[in-house]
C-alpha cells in the first residue's frame, strides 16, 4: 500500500495565493462580500482586471501547463539500509528512520511512501530474520517524478552471520579465517559483540558441534592464561563464567607450559588445550538474557572419552 504523505511539502520558489490583501490586479474596491465569492475570474475587457466571483457561476476558464522537466532530489538524505536485533522471546519489532527531504526548482506537491516511521514488523516462527523495502517518491507540481529513494529495514534475532539458539538465548558465529585465540576475542567482540563461546553443557556443546563447527579445530573461551592448570571461561562477566562443565578429550588437559588455549576437536566435540598462538576458527557467542531453559543439573560434569 502506497501511503500519500502530508505535510512533507517543499516549494524553493515562493508561491504566493491570490487574496484580497496581496492583490496586484484586482478591480478597485472590489472585495469577498459572500461566502461563495473565493475564485477569481479575468476581465480583459476592463484593462485586464482581476474580479472575484462565485465559484458555482459557470464561465469560461484558462488553462496552464507546466514546462518544468526538473525533477526533484532528495540529495543524500535518503536512509542507509539498517537493522534491528530484537530478544529471542520477542517476535515485532518497530522500526524508525528520518524520511528523505526534497528540492525541486518549482514546488515539490506530494510524496507518496510505502511505509511510514514506526513501523511494526513481525517475525515469523519459523524467521530467523525478515526485512521490509522502504520507497519514497516525490512529485513536483508538473507532474515529475523523482529518483525513488529505497532502503532496506532488518528485523533479526541476531547480527548477521549469527544462528540463533533460544534455549540458550544466544547467537552464535564463526570467524571468517582461521585466528589466534587472542584474535578470536577481538574478532567476536569486533565484529559480533560478543565473546568466544561459553559451553555450559552436554546439549550445548553438540548443538554447536553440529551446528557451527565445521571441517576444522575451533576455538571456545576456555583457557588457564591466568593460572596454570585452572580453566575459567575468558568472557569476562557473562553469567556462565562460573560453569564446571568440561569435555575434554581422553588424557586432557595436558598442563604443558605453553598449551593454556582450548579448541572444540570437529571430528568428537572432546575439548584439547593447545598453543594460544596456533591458528584456528574462533566460536563466537553473543548472549542476550538468561536461559529460557538452563541445562540441567546432570549435564554439568566433567566428560571423558
């Protein structure tokens, strides 16, 4: 639907309405005496006078058409494309932009927009995301049309390049090239803003295995940096920092000097410590509010092959 919008109207050259207080050609003394007397009708006969007159009278009439071929502009005023990241419990969001503003040499007289500012969009059950397309048009009072001014409106559970897990209220990713563990932080929190991924659980471990980790070793925010032989998660202040789950692989972890980092094995989804500064794909997770559903408390122990 094709929304005409109001008041939206810019006019670089003045256009001034004919009353009887600015007139220039009117008949001398003449004036508004009736509620019906507000048209004006030209007298060529009397030195080319103004009158006023019913608007109900029938007579004959002047017509005009506009030569004007400019069309108006809107400039750099157009919205950029943008998105929104809503709540994984939540299914609408409203979306809001500044609409474009138009030039024209003559008078812009009507914008016709398909949306207007807040703006409710729905998700499906089944969307991870769902956009709408955003067009402006403009009219000048000859009838040009201008550039239509389109842009893109996302509404999605999680930044793109993120799969969302509502059980866990979490978004997770991947890097795009294989990183450093240092440089896998920086990239999720870059880039996502997030963190390398906090695995509270058995469930959790293999949705990610299955889900994110692909034909390579990945890293996961688990590390013993700050003292050797103790694992905590890296991601600061995160809810799940405190979690006891571990899945390490068989004879793991080796307590080497230089092996404090830990990777997720593709091949199982055991866990290995490794060399910080060998390069893998970092897991990344961006967490929104607590669990709908937590992982149980059978799930959180120590796995062993």
């Amino acid at each position: 639907m094709i929304h005409r919008v109001i008041g939206q109207i810019t006019c670089v050259a003045s256009e001034t309405r004919f009353t009887t207080q600015n007139r220039y050609d009117f008949l001398p003394g003449e004036s508004i005496t009736t509620e019906e007397e507000k048209c004006v009708y030209f007298i060529p006969f009397i030195d080319r006078w103004w009158n006023i007159f019913p608007c109900s009278e029938r007579i004959n009439y002047i017509c005009e058409k506009f030569h004007d071929t400019v069309k108006p502009t809107y400039g750099s005023t157009c919205p950029e494309d943008f998105q929104v990241i809503i709540p994984l419990n939540e299914t609408s969001a409203e979306v809001t932009w500044t609409p474009p503003t138009w030039e024209d040499n003559e008078c812009v007289v009507s914008v016709d927009a398909s949306h207007s500012p807040g703006y409710v969009i729905h998700m499906l059950e089944e969307e991870r995301s769902t956009s709408v397309n955003i067009t402006y048009t403009a009219h000048d009072r000859a009838g040009n049309p201008s550039a239509a001014c389109s842009f893109t409106a996302k509404v999605s559970y999680c930044p793109e390049g993120m799969i969302p897990n509502i059980r866990f209220s979490s978004c997770y990713g991947k890097s795009t090239s294989s990183v450093t563990y240092q440089e896998g932080g920086t990239f999720c929190q870059d880039v996502y803003g997030g963190y390398l991924a906090i695995i509270s659980c058995q469930e959790e471990n293999d949705w990610i295995l299955n889900n994110i980790v692909s034909l390579e070793n990945a890293w996961i925010g688990y590390d013993d940096i700050q003292t050797e032989g103790t694992f905590l998660w890296s991601a600061g202040n995160i809810t799940d920092e405190e979690s006891t789950f571990e899945n390490w692989h068989i004879n793991k972890p080796d307590h080497g000097t230089d092996q404090h980092c830990t990777v997720i094995i593709w091949k199982s989804g055991k866990w290995n410590n490794t060399n910080c500064k060998l390069k893998a794909i970092a897991i990344c997770e961006k967490h929104y509010s607590q669990p709908i559903s937590v992982c149980s408390s059978a799930d959180i122990t120590t796995g062993k092959m």
